[in-house]
C-alpha cells in the first residue's frame, strides 16, 4: 500500500483506546506510520501517546455524537494526506428476548451503524483530496463475522454488523470510480474487553495482536475482504450452506441451551 514515501502515512483509526484498535494502532506505530487515534477515553489515547510520541495523534470523540464526528471532520481536514481510515469503534450488547428492549437494539445500531457511518462522512473528502494528490487512499470498515450465522441473543450486534456489511458493499461500488477501495474486516472471536464479559464458549478466539497483524498484512496487501480467524469462518460458510430449515434448527437449539443454561444459574 502505502509504504514507500518520504512522509510516513497517515491512518485514521477510531476505536484506538481498547482492544483489536489498540492492538492495530500500536502495530501501524511501530511500523513507522502517522497514526491520528479516535475514542472517548482520552486518557488511554494519551497513555498510547506516551508508547510513541512521534507517531500517535490523539483525536479524542464521542463517534455517536454528531457535534464530535463534526469536531473530528474540521481536524481531519487539517491534518494533511490522510491515505487509510479504519473505522472500527463498536460495542456489544446482547438482547435477553425475555425482557424485549429495542432501547438496547438502538445503542448498539447507533454506535455500530450510525457512529460508523458518521465517521465516513467525516474522513470522505479528506480521502478524496489525498487521491486528488495522487496517493492511495482507502477505507476500511470493521464489521464481523458473527452475524453470519444466527446465534443466540446476537439480534442487536449481528443486525448492526449485517446493516455495516451491506452498507460497505454499497459504498466499495459506489466508490471504485474514485478508485477508494473499500475493505470489511470479519473477524472472529478476539480476545479482547469486549470478548472478556462473554459467558459463553468462544471458538478459535485469538488474541488482539494476532488479530492486528492479519489485519495490517491484509491491509497492506490491499485486500477488500480480510475475514479470520480461517477455521472459524471455514466454519461459518459451511453453516451458511445448510438448507434454513436445518440452520433454524440447530439455532434454535442453541438459543434454548442458552436460556436453560441462564434460568439455572
Ligand atoms: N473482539 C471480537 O471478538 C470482535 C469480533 C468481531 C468484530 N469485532 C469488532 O471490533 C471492533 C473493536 O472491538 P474490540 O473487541 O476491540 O472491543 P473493545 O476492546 O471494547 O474496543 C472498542 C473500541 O471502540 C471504542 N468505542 C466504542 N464506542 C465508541 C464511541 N461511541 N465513540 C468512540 N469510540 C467508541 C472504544 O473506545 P472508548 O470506550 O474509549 O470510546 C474502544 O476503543 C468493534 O467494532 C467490534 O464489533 C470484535
């Protein structure tokens, strides 16, 4: 990708305080890139700071809030070539269908879909005038692979990452006549804060430095489609071939292991 310029490159990368982005800004850091780092928690950004002063510009926002995403778009545009945005900021919330709460499903569709797409709006022009300039510049959106299969009490974040997917999908047509490519990351189960509160099995999960170097290397790579860990998406595509009554009946299976599971305890 972007590798072999004089000025190291920038990426925009939000979700930088925790987990996969945390993982993912330290490796662009230490790969030698200009890294401008987006969360709410402004103390973890300036601790990241602190690892790589030269490298990590914390842009501190709230990417649910129109007047911050407003906020960041205004610095964004100061910022020079920006030649990758990663918009990976998310949350998980999972729904109890016991106690219906579409209050729940409208966080996470907010922070998930909406924060998400706020952010492009932001980054957009400054991606174009880095192409106007002549160099790469590229989006990519992190989604998951978890809504590809129908799993219990996921309606709100598999609903959220299905809505991003498509919504990516639309916006790599719409912009390959810019020549802005965009690329949706799945991945798995990823050790991280955000995995830690699950009570649940979690197959093939990896740590966040793993999931950061795939991440990066598929990037760098120019990959529109960087989905992992292997097994565990082998896994889901082959689910995804079961004829629906099949698939309904082995989520349904697990949706009841689960509620058995929670009335015991
Ligand atoms: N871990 C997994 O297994 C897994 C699998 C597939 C996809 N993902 C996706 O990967 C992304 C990162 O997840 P993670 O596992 O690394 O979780 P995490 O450790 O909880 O990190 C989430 C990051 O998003 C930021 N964030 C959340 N809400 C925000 C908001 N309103 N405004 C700005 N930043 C916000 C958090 O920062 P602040 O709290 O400081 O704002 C934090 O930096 C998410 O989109 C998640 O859906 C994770």
């Amino acid at each position: 990708m972007i590798t072999e310029q004089e000025v190291p490159a920038t990426v925009w990368l939000t979700g930088a305080s925790s987990g996969i982005g945390l993982a993912l800004a330290r490796m662009f850091a230490h790969e030698g890139f200009r890294v401008l780092a987006t969360a709410r928690n402004q103390d973890a950004l300036n601790a990241l700071k602190r690892e790589f002063p030269a490298r990590i510009t914390p842009l501190p926002g709230d990417t649910t809030s129109r007047e911050d995403v407003a906020r960041l778009a205004k610095t964004l545009r100061e910022q020079g070539a920006i030649e990758l945005a990663i918009l990976n900021a998310g949350t998980c919330e999972y729904l109890d269908v016991r106690h219906f709460d579409s209050e729940l499903v409208g966080r996470v569709m907010e922070t998930n879909v909406m924060g998400t797409v706020r952010c492009v709006e932001a980054v957009l022009p400054v991606l174009r005038q880095t192409r106007s300039s002549g160099l790469p510049a590229r989006l990519a959106i992190m989604s998951s692979s978890a809504w590809w299969f129908p799993f219990p009490r996921a309606e709100a974040y598999s609903a959220s990452k299905a809505a991003l997917t498509t919504f990516a999908l639309s916006l790599r047509a719409d912009l390959a006549a810019e020549n802005i490519p965009v690329t949706i990351i799945s991945p798995g189960f990823v050790r991280t804060p955000l995995t830690d509160r699950n009570d649940f099995p979690m197959p093939f999960r990896i740590d966040a430095d793993k999931a950061a170097r795939i991440i990066c290397r598929g990037l760098q790579r120019g990959h529109n489609e960087i989905a992992f860990p292997k097994r565990f998406t082998g896994l889901l595509k082959l689910l995804a071939c079961l004829p629906r009554p099949l698939a309904d009946r082995i989520a349904a299976n697990l949706a009841r292991n689960e509620q058995q599971k929670d009335s015991v305890l």
